[in-house]
C-alpha cells in the first residue's frame, strides 16, 4: 500500500493586516548602485524591502538616496533596528522612523557583537514589548531559538525571524532543526532571514515550512544581482510548492520505482 504524504493548504502571506503575494524581502544594503538594486529588486518579485535607518547619512545625497529612489507605493519599507547594540538604541530609532512617516512597522534588530553579529536575545525581547506596546508592528531578528521566538510571539510581534546563519556569511541552513521547531509551533509567520547564500539555501527554507525568506548580500553581492534575484524568487516558489505538496519521507532503504505484482517470471 502506498504511504499517504501530508499536503499542506496553501494561504496568503498576512503580516498583520497586510497580505502579500511574494514570499521575498529584499534588503538595501551592500549594492553596488542603486540602478543595479532596482533593476534586482524588479526581478525578484519582492513587496517589501528594509532600510537601515541609522546607517543612512542624511546629510550625504547619495546614502539618503536610498529612501528617494525607491516607489514607496510599490513596495512596502520596513524600516531596522540594524546597527543598535542596545534595546534603548532600536527603540529610539523605531520612534524615529516613525516619527518620519516612514512606517510603524519595524523589522527589529538588537546586536552587540561586531564579529558575528548575533542578536541579543534578552534586548531584542525587551525592545519588542515596549515597540508592541507602543503600536508598532514588530519584526524581530533572531537567533533560532524556539523558546524566544515564542515568547515574542506571547507578547504580540507579527513575525518571528529566526537566522539561518550568521549575516552575510552565505552559510545557509547548516543546521534548520531548531529553526523547524520554531515553524511547527508558531502561529504567526517564520521568516528565514540572514546566512542565504544560493538558491537552494532559500528552497530549503520554504520545504521546510518557512514563509517567507529575508535576502540580502546573497543578492546584492552576486556577480550579476538581477539574475541571482530572479533564481531566488524562483527557488523560494519551487520550495513553497514542494512544501505544500508534500515531499516522500526519507528511507533507510531503496523502494522499487515500478509494482512487483505482476511481474512476468
């Protein structure tokens, strides 16, 4: 008897009251020019890129450009936390953001280490509480701590966004077991985000229930960025669709390909 395979039905992507046909985020960091990102960010599919605001120079044309060239009625900007060390730091820059105009949303992020940039999890929760308290919609940056991630969810945040590597290093998923407990217990949206290095890394993420993936320097950084964000996208369809089908389980064991019944002997 053949083994039945778990299907999974397929939902909108909804963060907060806001849903969302790509399961891509796109950064604005580490491009080489903003006509390159654009063009990368138009073959990605993406409705939703990050901006760093403390790492804007709003005195130099060229870094505030990054706010000024992108259609703010086509994609959505969530603003980060990227470059605070303390939760007192990403809860300034939040208001500020905010304070702008530029959204109430912020994708949270408290590091104080400079050589691996891991997330501190004890600031990055209590930043969260007083950002959700506050109204924000609250995006947090995290190492893949089960635990964590559902203590933020408790507390309100829209999403839990557990890394899959340390940032930039192209890594991957070296170990996702961590990262498939968060998703199994999570009731408010898995986004992979950071440690991407290729296409497959982002189909992997979605096989194993993600929902939606965070890239960056995987992009950004590739020799031809436009043709890397169109593969992501294409990966992270391919491992939306394989996690909704249903992937056989693995065997310790080979399983013949064609019924034995019948065979003429």
């Amino acid at each position: 008897m053949a083994e039945t395979v778990t299907r999974v039905k397929d939902e909108p992507l909804k963060i907060a009251d806001r849903e969302f046909t790509s399961r891509l985020i796109l950064g604005t960091g580490k491009w080489r020019s903003n006509e390159e990102m654009l063009a990368a960010l138009e073959a990605s599919g993406c409705e939703m890129v990050t901006v760093a605001l403390r790492r804007i120079n709003f005195d130099d044309p060229q870094s505030r450009s990054i706010l000024e060239v992108i259609d703010w009625n086509k994609y959505q900007i969530l603003p980060n936390t990227a470059g605070c060390r303390t939760a007192e730091e990403a809860i300034r820059v939040a208001r500020l953001a905010r304070a702008m105009g530029l959204s109430h949303w912020v994708k949270l992020e408290v590091i104080p280490d400079p050589k691996y940039l891991l997330p501190d999890p004890i600031g990055t929760f209590e930043a969260a509480k007083v950002l959700v308290d506050e109204g924000f919609v609250v995006l947090p940056y995290i190492n893949a701590d089960p635990v964590l991630a559902k203590r933020l969810e408790e507390i309100g945040c829209a999403t839990v966004m557990p890394l899959g590597s340390p940032i930039g290093s192209g890594q991957g998923l070296p170990d996702f077991r961590q990262i498939q407990i968060i998703i199994e217990q999570a009731n408010v949206p898995v986004i992979v985000d950071a440690g991407i290095g290729a296409p497959s890394d982002a189909a992997l993420a979605m096989e194993i229930g993600a929902d939606a993936c965070l890239i960056n320097t995987a992009i950004a950084q590739a020799g031809d960025p436009v043709k890397m964000a169109r593969a992501m996208r294409l990966a992270i369809e391919a491992g939306r669709l394989c996690y909704l089908a249903g992937r056989i389980p693995k065997k310790p064991y080979a399983s013949a390909s064609s019924p034995i019944e019948g065979v003429i002997r």
